[in-house]
C-alpha cells in the first residue's frame, strides 16, 4: 500500500520569494537565520539534500544524497498558515484574506459582544504573550475576552480558563467563526486559553484551537478521501482546513508529542496521505524572535529523523516542505515572505536536486500523482522527475 507522510516544519522558510519587497520582508531567511546558531545541526536533513536546494549553499553538501531537494515558491497573495496549507494541498489563493492593522471595525465587536454576552479588551494588533500580561487581570475582573488579531489575518480570543471554561470559549470562537463571512473572513479564529493568578504568572495554555475558514475549492484531501484512500491528519491540519478531506485526524500538543504521533502513524495500516504539522517552530520561536530556540527545535527534528525512517515501508514516500516564513532574526514577530524547501525520500526517490518550483500546488499534484488520483489542483506533479 503506498503511503505518503508530508510533515510541514511550520515557518521554515529559506531566504526571500521574488515578491518580498510586497510583504517588507526583503533579506528574510529563516533557514540561513538559525543555521548561525550554535544550537543549529542539520546532519540528516543534510544527507538528504538541504544543502543542495537552491539558495541553500550555507548548509554542508554531503558527497551521496540519499533525498530528492526542491524549492518551492508560494503563488498565492499571502504569507499565512491557512494559505500555505491551502497552497500545498493544491489550492493558490489569488486573493490576500482580510487583514486589520488599526484593529477590527467598531459595528463587527458591538455585534461579536452581543452574540456571546461579554465585552471585549484590546482590539488591536498586540502580541500574545503581552496581551495577556497587559490585559489579563482585568479580564479576569470584568469577565470580557482579550480580542486582537496581527498581520496574519486572525481574530484571536484569550480568556483565563477559570474565568471562561473552555467548552465556552471553543463555542464564543464557533460563535464568531459564523460572524467572520463575507468580507470579515478572516483566515482563523483562535481560541488563545490561558492560566496563572496575576501579570506576572500568566501563561498561555496548549489548549489553544483553531477555526479556519473552509478551502473554497477542491483540496488533495477532499480528492483522496472521496476515492477512498486514508487522509490521517496530526497537529493542527484539522483546523486549517475545517476538518474537511480528513477521514482521520489527532491533535498534538507541540513538536515532541507531534513527532512521536507519526513515527505512530508508521504502524497504521492504510493506503493515503499522513499530513503532520509541526507548530513549535512558529509560535515558540518564530513569532517570539528565539533564533536559539528555533535552531534547537530544528535540531531536534533532525536527530529524530532517522528513527522514522528506518522504519519506512518499501513504497512509503516522505516529503518535509514548510508553509510560509518566521525569520527570528528580522526584529519582527510577523510571518516572512519567502521560499520554502522540499525534501522527499523512499526506496522509490532518485536522490538528487530538482531546482525551483512556481507554486506549492505542485505538492499536491505529486502526493496525488503518486497515489494513483487525478487530482493536480492548481499544481504538476514532478513525480516522473524524482522517481527512479
């Protein structure tokens, strides 16, 4: 039974797309960012071909290759989780998704309080971590939601888990999900629960849950499951893509727990796609500005790595890729316009370096190719390149 398992190492960037200058993100480079960092190993993510993706000339070049290297270029007008994902699972979104820089409109949070029966805090780009700290205590005296968004296109809810149960606060979040249509369809709506008794001790919990958007058009996952092949999704994919073309699906509680659930996967018996999302590397270090922190979360999967593929069956296909940009370096906590890599191996795989691709869609159409399906989205599968 042939098996792909696609792990998307949220915000792995590598180095600026052409249209950076767009985004403000000209220089950006994630990947060259924390391969400075003493923390930084790349030993089997090397072996596999890093180095030998274009741009990537800063990560050491081992004689034999044992992966197929590509770089990959977003085609959509957009630089977030839900349109990367989007993008890899076939989809290129011609059009940004609603952004609120000076906060959002005055008549949407009079409406979003009175369907949920609570006022709102804030109300402005902030970070997460200080909105809480700056926020927090009131909200646990008055009883009203910390809303903020950023330059992502997010409307995210923070409140104390005992002052706002969690079942309340997934359902406030569902409850502004049906709100956020039309022009005010945001991306996500996050739930952002969080605990601890004053500024100085609040922190946020990993019972944070997302409520995309649903895709607009036909994914790979939607395809692969109505011909009856196996979806599986760990991490946060059930939220990106509104549970939608998944026939199975885990939640993570960060890198680790993540990790350990597909090297479980390795034991499932199916014919389908494993689609994993590593989140840590994002929203602990990325957004945080934690260049070490990230180089070690890098690291970390790198030395994993192997344990998962010593046990990869005969027609299992791996492909590690990323969604968008985090360059912690750039002294700003947004998401980075840039390229991202893609590395593929099995017994299957022509080692080799395959150049750059013009959109993330050409994911899609290879898992699909490769599984037997006649979906290609937006994308072309280069599966004839790479296969021996």
């Amino acid at each position: 039974m042939k098996r792909v398992f696609l792990i998307v190492l949220d915000s792995l960037g590598c180095g600026a797309a052409p249209d950076a200058t767009d985004f403000d993100d000209v220089g950006t480079n994630t990947l060259r960012r924390i391969s400075q960092s003493s923390l930084f190993s790349a030993e089997n993510t090397g072996k596999l071909g890093l180095g030998w993706i274009d741009g990537v000339d800063y990560i050491p070049r081992p004689k034999r290759r044992r992966g197929a290297a590509l770089r990959m270029t977003e085609r959509s007008r957009g630089k977030d989780t839900t349109i990367g994902h989007w993008e890899i699972a076939g989809i290129v979104s011609p059009r940004p998704m609603p952004t609120y820089p000076d906060g959002f409109p005055d008549d949407l949070i009079a409406e979003f309080s009175r369907r949920v029966g609570r006022g709102v805090l804030l109300n402005k780009p902030y970070s997460g971590t200080d909105a809480i700290r700056d926020y927090g205590e009131e909200h646990m005296k008055t009883g009203k939601l910390i809303v903020y968004t950023s330059a992502d296109s997010v409307f995210q809810i923070a409140a104390h888990e005992a002052v706002v149960p969690l079942e309340e606060q997934y359902a406030i979040c569902r409850k502004a999900r049906e709100l956020l249509t039309g022009e005010h369809a945001v991306g996500r709506v996050i739930a952002r629960p969080f605990i601890g008794e004053n500024a100085g001790n609040f922190v946020r919990t990993t019972n944070r849950h997302d409520f995309s958007v649903t895709p607009p058009r036909e994914t790979v996952l939607d395809a692969l499951a109505a011909e009856g092949k196996t979806v599986y999704g760990i991490g946060k994919i059930h939220d990106i893509f509104a549970g939608r073309g998944l026939t199975d699906y885990v939640y993570t509680t960060g890198n680790e727990d993540g990790m350990q659930k597909t090297l479980d996967a390795l034991d499932r018996d199916f014919e389908g796609l494993c689609f994993v999302n590593l989140v840590d590397f994002d929203s602990l270090y990325g957004h945080r500005q934690d260049v070490d922190g990230y180089a070690a979360a890098f690291a970390a999967f790198d030395k994993w790595l192997p344990s998962f593929r010593r046990r990869m069956r005969e027609d299992d296909v791996l492909m590690i890729t990323a969604d968008h940009g985090c360059d912690p370096g750039d002294d700003d906590t947004d998401h980075t316009r840039e390229y991202t890599p893609l590395l593929v191996a099995g017994k299957h795989i022509k080692p080799g370096a395959y150049g750059t691709r013009d959109t993330f869609a050409d994911i899609a159409a290879t898992v699909a190719d490769y599984l037997g399906s006649d979906y290609r989205g937006d994308g072309r599968s280069f599966l004839a390149e790479i296969r021996r």
